[in-house]
C-alpha cells in the first residue's frame, strides 16, 4: 500500500481564469518572481496572454503540440529557459501536451539532469519548482494525474515521469477556455476520459477510490455524449469535472487494452493519442462490448467521425513493430486479460484487430 497523493487546490467554473493571481499568490507573486508561462501555440493569438498577469521579466513561450512532447524538446526548452533569474513558477496553459510539458519542466528545473533520466516509475527524488496546470482540453487527465508523457526516440519508447512530484501544486478549471476546441478534438479527448474509466473498471486490478472517481467519470460522460449539444457550456464543465475524476482514477489504477494497441498506432504511425485511443475503442466489440456499443452511438449522436482502414493492408514488417509496440505494455494488458495475456492476444490475434480498425 503506499501514500497517495491527490492534487489539493483547485479553481473552478466558468471565468475562473479571471482569478488567476490569487493562484500564484505567497508562490510567485512578488514584484521580482520570475514566472513562466508555457501556452499552447494555438494561444500565440487570440490575447489569452494578456488576460494574465504577466510581468516584464517573466517568460513566455508557445509550445508547439503539432507533435506529442519528445524528451529532446523537453530538454532544449529547459536549456533555454535556465538562463536568467531563477524561476519561480512553470505555468502550463493547454492541452495534455502543454500540461505535461509544464510538468516535465517543472521536474527538471527542481532536479537538474535530462528528461529521459526521469522517465519511470518515481525516479524523481525532489518537489519541482511550484506548477499551475491551466486547462484548455478536457480529457487526458494530464491536470491531475501523476505523470507527464514523452516520446524518446533514442529508446524508441513513449513513458512519463510517474511521480508524485509531477501532480500539479494548483489549477484553474475554467470551461470558457475550452469554447474553441475543434468538434472532433472535443470528441477524441473527451473520450479519453471515457476510455480510461472503461478500462479501469474493466480491469482485475480494483481500487475503492479510483472505481468511485471512474463511475462518476463514467456518468459524466454519457450526460454530455449522449444528449445535445456536447459543447455546450453546462457540457463543457461537466467533461472538465469527468476529466479531473478520470485522471485522479487513472493514477490509482491501470489502463486496460486500448491504451497498448493506442500506443502501437502512436510508435509506428505518430497516431495522436486520443484519436489514436477512439482508432481502437471503434473495434473492441470482443472485450468491451457494452462499451464499445455505447462508443458507437456517442460517435453518431455527435456526429464525430473516427478515422478508419489506418491498418488494413501493412507489409509484414509494420504489423511486426506494432505487435512489438502493443505486446510492450505487460501491465495493463495483464489487468485486463490475466497474467497470460499473450495467450489470448497471439500475434495473428493483434494483427486481425489492428486489420479491423
Ligand atoms: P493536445 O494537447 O495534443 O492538443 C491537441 C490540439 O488541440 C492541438 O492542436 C492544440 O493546439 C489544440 N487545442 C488545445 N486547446 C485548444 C483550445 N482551447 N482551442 C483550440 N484548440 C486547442 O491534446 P490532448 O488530447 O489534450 O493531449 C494529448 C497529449 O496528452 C498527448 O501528448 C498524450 O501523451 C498526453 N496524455 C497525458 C496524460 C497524463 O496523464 N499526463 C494522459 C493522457 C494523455
Ligand atoms: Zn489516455
């Protein structure tokens, strides 16, 4: 059993990015505290910068998501940002992308060394320096969960720094921000939520706290998919919420069997993660039928479309790296399949579902 760390302080609702210096408040708020603030590049216009209250001598930067955070990016951004006046506030204003690149920088100012060298399971011995997670997706869980996902390409692995130092210190969960969200980004990542529950509940591994925030999640969801408008800005909050719960299950628990066959998309094709999740809960009729029907219907109902035939006729060598880039992931396969997974999912057996997608 070990000490679980939740994330503490929070502002929530609609406009509540308006009270963002009580955050930073007895933190990083003296007229000298350098802050920087990491902003999604879809922020460089639009004056969402200027509704805070950045001073002349702190730093902002647009992180470019185009591309999931690499550990290389990771350490040229904190290269750059070390020169100056220490820092005392990492402020991440985005996507799971942002969030985790906040969180990462947050870990490495505080630690020194390289990114990579933090990637595993509570390998970070020291608190970064303070960190906000300002939210303008809601879905990935990146605002309350434990870790912050990286691509290492030199290790040809994607993994996070699992660790409680990574848990944001504040947020501010203001659904406004998320009104601009593309149709189909709202859906993908919202359905991250959605997935990670399923596959929690799913799986053998069972935990009092995590099945409650996953049930809730779950609940929330199935509000906002399944009826009206899902951008709404009642819907809005409510994934923001679902969001937050689903991360705070995840960080207690497993993923089941999407996240692997996700993962295997992402190594080999660059498949964006929650696209990439929605790619696989599409074909998971054998493992989470239910689910997987309700999956079906909240596409229709929202008119959202999943891409489909990404897998269909591969040469030999490609089904091979994504058998490779699924099978890896022993945990959460384990959760949802036993111990001997491998007798279930065969190589022709990943290969038929990865055809199917
Ligand atoms: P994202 O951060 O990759 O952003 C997706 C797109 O949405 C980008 O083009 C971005 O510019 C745009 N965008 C963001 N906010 C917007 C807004 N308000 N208006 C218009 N456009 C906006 O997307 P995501 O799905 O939130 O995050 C995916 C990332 O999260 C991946 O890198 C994944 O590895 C990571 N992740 C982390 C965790 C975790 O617990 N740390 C969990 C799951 C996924
Ligand atoms: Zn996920």
């Amino acid at each position: 059993m070990r000490i679980t760390k939740t994330l503490g302080e929070y502002l929530l609702g609609a406009g509540a990015l308006a009270e963002f210096p009580r955050v930073l408040s007895g933190r990083a708020d003296g007229p000298t505290d350098r802050v920087v603030y990491l902003f999604d590049h879809f922020f460089s216009e639009g004056g969402l910068a200027a509704r805070l209250p950045i001073k002349k001598h702190d730093t902002v930067r647009y992180v470019d998501t185009t591309d999931e955070p690499t550990t290389e990016g990771i350490d040229a951004l904190v290269a750059e940002l070390s020169v100056g006046a220490p820092i005392r506030a990492v402020i991440g204003v985005g996507g799971g992308a942002t969030l985790d690149t906040a969180k990462a920088v947050s870990n490495l100012l505080g630690n020194g060394g390289r990114a990579a060298d933090y990637q595993g399971w509570d390998l970070v011995p020291r608190p970064g320096v303070f960190k906000v997670g300002v939210p303008t997706l809601s879905g990935t869980g990146a605002e309350a969960s434990r870790t912050c996902v990286m691509m290492n390409h030199e290790k040809n692995l994607k993994l996070g720094m699992n660790s409680d130092h990574t848990v944001f210190d504040r947020l501010v969960l203001d659904p406004d921000l998320t009104a601009s969200v593309p149709r189909d980004q709202f859906f993908y990542t919202g359905m991250d939520t959605y997935i990670h529950c399923v596959e929690s509940l799913g799986g053998r591994f069972r935990h009092g706290f995590a099945d409650a925030c996953s049930d809730q999640a779950l609940r929330l969801c199935r509000e906002v998919f399944e009826r009206g408008d899902m951008q709404n800005s009642e819907n809005r909050e409510r994934v923001m919420i679902a969001s937050f719960l689903g991360g705070s299950a995840i960080a207690n628990s497993y993923v089941g069997l999407v996240h692997p066959f996700s993962a295997g998309l992402s190594m080999v094709f660059h498949t964006h993660h929650c696209v990439g999740n929605c790619i696989v809960m599409n074909v998971m009729d054998e493992f989470y039928p239910r689910e997987t029907e309700e999956f079906h219907e909240m596409t229709e109902r929202q008119r959202v479309r999943i891409p489909t035939g990404l897998c269909r006729d591969l040469p030999d060598e490609e089904y091979r790296a994504l058998y490779d880039a699924t099978i890896i992931h022993a945990k959460p396969l384990a959760n949802a399949l036993g111990d001997d997974f491998k007798n279930v999912l065969t190589f022709d057996k990943v290969v038929e579902i990865f055809r199917a997608m």
